[in-house]
C-alpha cells in the first residue's frame, strides 16, 4: 500500500487530526449517517498512515462516535461502533495489500518488458554486426587477387572465391573433390603429369597436414597456354583440436616464372657467349702471337745486324709496332679474364714502396726524355704494408706513372703522396701538371678502347691501361679514382686495405714459443730453396733462419731461377709461391716432379689462395704441404724441424744465395 507519510509522529498524529476532523462533519453537515465521517477518517488512517495509526484512529472513532457523541451512548453501541470501524479498517487492508500487489506485479511486468527490450536490441545489434563482419568477408574474398578455397571435412567447397574462379578458369560446380585434377586440369611442375588427388594441397589439409608453397601447374581447354600456381593449404581446426575441414589460398605465379625462365635462359645465353668470347680470345691470342713471334724475332735478328739507316729505322718501327700490337694482346686477355672471373690473383702484404721502386724503375728513362721531375712524398709510411697482389699492384703504379708522364708537358712534374685516408686504408695518390680532363669526360676515362682526344696528341696507347688498372684494382678490393682540373692537371689515386709488416708481427711472437722451436732446429741442418718474388717475404724467411748458421737459405725471384738452383744445389726443402712472374708455381712443380734429381725433394707450396679446391688440386699433383700468407712463423718452423731433422747434405754457410741469371727475359 502506498503511505505518503514516513515519520512516525506523524502518521499518527495525521491520524488523530483525521478522526477530529470527522466531529464537525457528524455534527452539522451529516445527520443521517453520522457514522459516515469516522467511517472515512479510518479509512484513510488505514491507507496513507498505516495499521497501526489506523488502529489509534479506529478506536478513537469508535469512543467518539459510539459513546462521547452517542445520544444514548451503551457499552453494546460501543462494541457494534468498535467492530464496524474495524471491518473498514479491514478492508481497506485488504484493498491496500491488493493495490500493492498489483504495484509490484506492473513493476515486474514492467521490468521484464525492458529486459526484453534490451535483449531484443542487443540481438538486433549483434545480428547487424554478423551481417556486417560477414559483408566484410564477403567483399574481402570477392576482391583479393588470391584464390581462396574452403571444404568441410568431406571435401565439399564451402567458399570458392571469384578469383579462384579467374585463375583457375573454371567453376567446382559441384564436382566431386575426387574429380578435381581431372575438371581443373592440374599437374605436377614437369607441366605433363597429372596431379593425383590424394597429392593435392587441399587433400593434405583434410588429412590434417599443412602444405606449404606447393607448385601446380594448370592446363585446360580454357587456359591452353596454361597457368602456374602457388599453393598453401591448412587444416580446419574446432576447439578440440579435430579437424572439421581444409582451406586451401593460392595465387597466380605465371608472370614470376616467366620472368625466371627468361633469367636463366639469359644467363645461359651470357655464359655461353662468354666462353664463346673466351675461347675466341685464346684463340685469336694464339693466332696472332704466334706471326707476331715471327715478326718480332727476325725484327730485333734485323736490328742486330748491319744496315744502312735508313733501313735500321724501319726495323724499329717494326719492333715499335709488335711491340704495341703485343702489349694490346696482354691488356685484352687481362680484362677478358678479370670480366670472366678468371683472373688469378695471390692477395698478400706488399710493401708500397717496393711496389713503387719497381714501376719508377721503368718509367724515370720516359720522364727523362720528357725532362718531367718526379717528387715522392712517403713521410713515415715508407715501410707500409696493403693487402695486393704484388705483380698486379705494381702493373696498375707502372700504367698511372707513365700516363702521368706521357700526358703532362715538357718540364713538368709528377707527384707521388702516399699517406692513411681511413683505419684500415692505404692512399697512393698520383699528381701530375697536365692539361687536365674536362669534367663530362672524367666518366669515359675507364671504359675499354676510350682515349678520349689523346689520339690528337700523338701519344701512343691502347686504351685498355685504365680499364684494366680499375678492373684489377677492385679484384683485389681497393678503389681506384680521379680528380682533375683544366689547366693544372690531373690526380690519379688507389686506395687498398693496410696490413702489418709481417717481419713486425714475427718479432712480436712470443720468445718463448719461438725459442722452444728454435732449440729444436738448432740440431736441424740443411738446404732450404725459397722460390718467392716479394721483397718482404723473403726478408722474412731471412730473419727467420738468421741465427740458424747450420740451415743455408737459397732464394730465386722467378720460377725458371728456382728451376736451375734446384737442379744445381739439390735443396732438402723448397718453399714455392704459386704466383710468380715468369713461371706458375704449379707449372713449377710439375716440372721438379718430371725430373729424377728432384722428384723426391719434398715442396711446399706457399700462398694466399687457402680454398679447399686449390689446396687439394696441389697436394694432389705432388706437393707435400700448403702453408697460407700470411704465413704462420711457428708453422713454418715446426716443419723445418720436422723436413731437416735427417740433414742429407753438408752444411754450409748461412748467408743468403741468390740465384744470378734472369730467364724471365
């Protein structure tokens, strides 16, 4: 029952005020029921205050109505007032607690209508989201360029996205799954064996095994020229982990392989033309060397007799010109082969200046008759050592010192700087007081046969010389640049990787360890033969058995002098370097295995080259052992002690022999 009033008081005292009120109504505005008003003061009592104010004012009601106002008030009118205001105070109860009922019932009602409401909302809003994430997923298959196929557990397709459709070139229509090699067309990559269907990506998915970039190749009589594909394919997992399905995602790969095929079949064709160029160019080398050699040999039998002047002067512009044709001959065949990979290059620690010393050797009768001055600035890198090819080093000085010469002007001056540019980098920089060289023509200077206007100037030349310094500069990891000026000159500069002075590190090892090998060579005597054409190296062998008197060291700077000390001496040890000028190291080897005096003179060959192949094609055509530069000092020594410890020749003195005829001319 709804009550308005809350506090205590005054729900009682309201009432109280109710039942008083209701005596002005009995007395002079109610005659005939002049219970009426009480009747309703209790009523009331009972609906907005309570039972129990009600019940005050019920007995309130019954004094004052059936005794104080009574005209002839009784103990019976009392008790009949009593029990009549307690039936309307009864029910109005009974209404009160039915009105509160139907209260709490409209509330519930009212209650569940809004949860219904709300849930009726909620699944309007999360079937417009499903709908919303499946038109997403929808208009996601439709427009990714990859096929997408999905099959429940039995094979059947559940998705088959239009671009399925497109690169396969055909529909499932509801083809079994069995028959799908045969309606789609699908084979092995060989491009002529028909796919087998338990082989298929998508069957393996189903059987529960992924499939990863899987080639298939598709042919039908939609895509006759035929399509190739790359497919990976998953199984379909519920929460269980049981499989309920496959989904298989491929994409068109024709344009890739295409491109692949045209790769291969262009390296194929560059290979093939290069061994086509190679196999000319030895060829042409033999051809025309071979004339040339004639030409040449009976020219300088020409120059060697005696002639008129005139005469004379022909044979040497014969010589002049062989001799050119000749050089042109090497540069080509350099190039082809640095082009081709061929080129046999032995990286070791080169002194610069030793480099230096053997192009200036060359060059300074040139720049005498040209009266050009040349300047060398070394400061405190003059015993500097770079990671090069020593033949090859000094070859590219040889060619940037004479064009500094040829191209500069009477009187001029050339300028050689060599100094640190970086850690680790080494710069020899090469000035000269030229014309220069225009800036747009800087970028022909390395290209093959470009001399740019020097056939205007009357200098003699190939073209090549640059291009075969840069070629072989970058082979053995360097650079090699210019800076120029019209007017002032030209500067021309290489820059290749720094090492230690081998000579520095072996003093540096430890005294111990070397003293211990030493004691044991001490009792070691013999003859060793060191075939090597680097300054360095053979100052470091010298250093190595200077203090070893009983060990007598013999050193040849070409493969021809090695020969002829070999037969003469008969060493009990030769160390061979395998590039040397004249003469290859195995070509070396070849020949002291083909002669009886020195075919069990044990060879080790030393060099920078420490791939497998070529260490085991050495050991393999008679060499004993293989040492690598830089070489490893108590390596070195333990197989002295270990070749000389059965000393088969008398010993000499220590000093260090050197061979004294030149084969290499």
């Amino acid at each position: 029952m709804v009550m308005f009033l809350r506090s205590g008081p005054i729900r009682y005292g309201t009432s109280i005020a109710l039942v008083l009120i209701a005596i002005p109504f009995k007395l002079y505005f109610i005659q005939h029921s002049p219970a009426l008003p009480f009747v309703i003061a209790v009523m009331l009592s009972a609906w907005y205050c309570g039972t129990g104010p009600a019940v005050v004012a019920s007995i309130l009601a019954s004094v004052l109505s059936g005794w104080v106002l009574a005209p002839n008030h009784s103990i019976y009118v009392l008790i009949e007032t009593s029990l009549g205001m307690g039936f309307f105070l009864g029910v109005t109860r009974a209404i009160g607690k039915i009105y509160e009922s139907h209260l709490k019932t409209a509330d519930a009602v009212l209650g569940l209508t809004r949860t219904l409401e709300e849930r009726d909302r909620k699944l309007l809003t999360s079937e417009q989201n499903l709908q919303n994430e499946i038109a997403v997923q929808k208009a996601i298959l439709h427009s990714i360029g990859e096929g997408v196929i999905v099959t429940d557990a039995s094979g059947r397709p559940l998705v088959f996205n239009p671009a399925a459709k497109d690169i396969l070139g055909a529909d499932h229509k509801d083809v079994p799954f069995e028959q799908w090699p045969e309606h789609f067309g699908l084979y092995l990559p060989d491009t002529r064996t028909p796919f087998r269907q338990n082989d298929l990506p998508l069957a393996r998915a189903l059987r529960g095994h992924a499939a990863d970039n899987v080639e298939i190749f598709v042919r039908h009589e939609r895509k006759p020229a035929g399509t190739w594909l790359l497919v990976t394919a998953r199984p379909l997992r519920d929460a269980s982990g049981s499989s309920r399905g496959a989904v298989a995602v491929f994409r068109d790969i024709t344009a890739s392989k295409l491109a692949a095929n045209d790769q291969n079949t262009a390296r194929e064709a560059a290979e093939q033309a290069n061994r086509a160029k190679s196999d000319f160019l030895s060829r042409m080398s033999h051809e025309l060397r071979t004339p040339l050699n004639s030409i040449l040999g009976f020219a300088q039998v020409l120059q060697i007799s005696d002639l008129p002047p005139r005469q004379m002067e022909s044979v040497e512009y014969i010589l002049k010109g062989g001799q050119h044709l000749l050089g042109l001959i090497n540069e080509v065949l350099d190039i082809a082969r640095i082009e081709s990979g061929r080129m046999s290059l032995s990286p070791e620690p080169v002194r610069v200046c030793d480099a230096l010393e053997q192009a200036l050797s060359l060059v300074e009768p040139i720049a005498e008759q040209r009266e050009v001055t040349i300047r060398i600035v070394v400061g405190n890198h003059g015993d500097q050592h770079v990671l090069a090819d020593r033949q090859r080093l000094a070859q590219v000085l040889l060619n940037l010192l004479s064009n500094a010469v040829k191209y500069n002007r009477y009187g001029g001056q050339v300028e050689i700087i060599c100094r640190d540019v970086s850690p680790g980098h080494f710069r020899v920089s090469i000035a000269d007081t030229g014309l220069g060289i225009q800036p747009e023509s800087i970028g022909k200077l390395f290209s093959p046969f470009e001399r740019l206007d020097a056939d205007q100037s009357g200098v003699e030349g190939t073209g090549l010389g640059l291009a075969l310094s840069k070629r072989l500069i970058e082979a053995m990891g360097g650079t090699l640049g210019v800076e120029s000026i019209v007017g002032q000159g030209s500067v021309f500069w290489i820059e290749l990787s720094t090492l230690d002075d081998p000579l520095h590190e072996m003093k540096q090892s430890s005294e111990s360890d070397l003293g211990a090998l030493a004691a044991n060579t001490a009792a070691c005597a013999g003859t060793i033969l060191y075939i090597e054409d680097n300054l360095s190296n053979l100052r470091l062998m010298e250093h190595i058995v200077a203090n070893r008197p009983e060990i007598r060291l013999m050193a040849a700077m070409q493969g021809q002098m090695g020969l002829e000390l070999s037969f003469a001496h008969l060493p009990d040890l030769i160390l061979l370097d395998l590039h040397l000028p004249d003469l290859g190291g195995d070509q070396v080897l070849k020949l002291l295995r083909k002669d009886s005096r020195t075919r069990e003179i044990p060879v080790v060959m030393v060099s920078a080259d420490a791939t497998a192949g070529q260490i085991e094609r050495l050991i393999h055509a008679g060499a004993n052992d293989y040492l690598t530069k830089p070489l490893n000092v108590l390596k070195l020594l333990e197989l002295i002690e270990h070749t000389l410890g059965s000393p088969k020749h008398p010993l000499q003195n220590g000093s260090l022999a050197y061979a004294e005829t030149d084969y290499s001319k």
